[in-house]
C-alpha cells in the first residue's frame, strides 16, 4: 500500500455508489431547474486571472484560485466559481440573445481552501442565473427553485431553511448609524466572516475599519434583529411574493446573511440545516451589473450555487 501513489489533496474517487448518488443529485437540480424553464448551458474549466480579477472580489483571486502561468506565461485559473464565466459569455452574444435568460449547469470547479468537513478544494456545483430581470419576481422565482429543489430531495422546511437579507437595507442601516460609505465594503465583509472568527477577534477587526465602540455595538444590536425586515420594502414585497408562490415554508429573515462576493447588490439568501450543524447547503443573490465589469452593457440578473459536498452531508445526516 505504501508504493500506491495518492490522489491530490481535497480530491474526491467516485466508485459506483459514489458516481451512482453524484448523478442523482444532478437530477434533482436538472428537475427544479426544468421545471421553471430553465436552459442547460456550461462553460470552460480555464479562464484568465483577468476575468475573476473584474467580477470576483480580491479574497478569492489572492486566497482561493489555483493560479498558474500557461506555456505562453499568461496567467490562468482553474475556475473557482461560475458567475464571471456566465457574464463574459453573455457579453459576447449580447445582441443576439433574447432576455431574460434562464440557464442552469453542474460542473466541477476548484479552491485552493483546507481541506475540512464540507469543503474540499475540488468539488461539482450547480449554478442556476435569471439574468436581464431586475425585479423581485426575479428574486423570488430563484429562491422558489431553491426550496422546489429542497422538496425533490426530501429536505422539509423544518430541516432546512432559506436565509434571506437585502443589502439595500443594510446600507440604508449603515447611513443611519453613520458609518461612512467607503467603510461600508468591508462591514459587509466582516458581517460575512461574523461565524468564522471569535467574537474577541471579530469585535477588533472590525473596529480596525475605522468604526467607533458604540457603532459596533449598534451593529451587533442589528445582526440580531429579526425583525428588521419590515423597515424593507423590497423585502416585505419579496416576502409577499414568496408566500403567494407557496415557497414561504422555506424562507426566514437573517440580518447576518450578507454574501462575501463584491458583486451582490440587492436580495441575499443562503440555505441553511435548521439545527447549525453545518456550512451552507447554496447562496447566491441579486446583481445589478453583470456583464459590464467584462466588456457588456450592464444587466441585472439573480442567481445560486450549490455545492455537492454540503448537501450530501446534510442528506445523509438527516
């Protein structure tokens, strides 16, 4: 055994019962995704750093892409999300194709994270977008197929809830406060990063972004207001919506849902097991400005991922 070489670390063998449970959870999400008339589409596997670079956010490019020089030494990665790959192709055909779009795929991507429980640094993803739509219907819609997919796979809304916030409001909370608006990126961060840090470090970092000790305790006072939504509008209509496409069973308010990526604007949302136990089963959110970053005109759209190895502990768990 010891003469064996290994596979890389954070890679996964798929033997029959393995490759047996990886094809019926893409499926499911064919099922959901289809059954609101969504597309299959894909896209490569390598792109340029350039294009990560203008969509996705310093923290992933610097922290979690597998960067490498091709023959040629242009710097490329191996794809560590999808949503920029979705916005150059829409840039490139953008006067040809017929909006809104609904396009879904499943595929492998890559993460240069530590390995642990739920997170491996190669893993397959379901991404679903509704793109040249901006309004709450769109947002809606998304998170219906969300809890449409949770129901196909057999997790009740009393073992798995859909989290929601809206960053509109959360800025409309910053001003209030009066924290400053170039100090508002990197609240928003360290909102994201609350349940990854000690509370100590937390509190100390995010007095380092230039806040004062009352605004942090007014801060935290906010991310554990559950009723906050209703200073929203846009999200007591989401709400509305939501309860009259019978997908409110699902849903819950979570001022402490904000999204890390830099490219979210309004409606945020993550799935969550109702007991904590563990990382999110899918996230996603509302984008104003999809493709203009690569070269397009601007569109909004709302989207999720899905990553395979959360819900495949969440469903052999429950």
């Amino acid at each position: 055994m010891a003469n064996i070489i290994r596979s890389i670390k954070g890679t996964r063998d798929f033997y029959p019962d393995e490759m047996t449970r990886r094809q019926w959870l893409i499926g499911k999400a064919r099922e959901a995704s289809e059954l609101f008339g969504y597309q299959h589409y894909d896209g490569p596997c390598l792109e340029t750093l350039e294009l990560y670079a203008a969509k996705s956010g310093e923290e992933l490019v610097k922290e979690q892409a597998f960067v490498f020089p091709d023959r040629g030494g242009d710097p490329i990665t191996l794809r560590p999300e999808l949503t920029p790959t979705l916005a150059r192709m829409v840039a490139q055909k953008q006067n040809e194709l017929t909006f809104p779009l609904r396009w879904w795929s499943f595929g492998p991507f890559w993460r240069y994270e530590r390995p642990q429980k739920g997170r491996t640094r190669e893993f397959f993803q379901w991404n679903i977008d509704l793109i040249g739509d901006d309004s709450l219907m769109a947002d809606a819609e998304l998170l219906a197929v969300a809890a449409r997919f949770l129901k196909l796979v057999g997790l009740s809304s009393e073992t798995v809830k859909l989290k929601v916030n809206n960053r509109h409001l959360m800025e409309a909370v910053f001003t209030r406060l009066g924290i400053p608006s170039d100090l508002a990126p990197g609240v928003l961060k360290m909102i994201d990063r609350l349940d990854k840090l000690p509370p100590e470090v937390w509190d100390e970092k995010v007095l380092e972004l230039g806040l004062s000790k009352t605004q942090l305790d007014q801060i935290k006072s906010v991310l554990v207001n559950n009723e906050l939504w209703r200073d929203s509008e846009e999200l007591v209509e989401l709400f509305r919506i939501l309860d009259d496409l019978g997908a409110m069973e699902y849903v819950v308010y979570d001022p402490k849902i904000i999204r890390g990526l830099d490219y979210y604007t309004g409606t945020v949302f993550e799935a969550h097991d109702t007991k904590g136990e563990f990382r999110a089963i899918l996230g996603g959110g509302h984008y104003a400005n999809l493709v203009a970053d690569v070269g397009g005109s601007p569109l909004p759209g709302v989207g999720f991922a899905m990553g395979d190895v959360v819900v495949n502990l969440v469903l052999e768990a429950y």
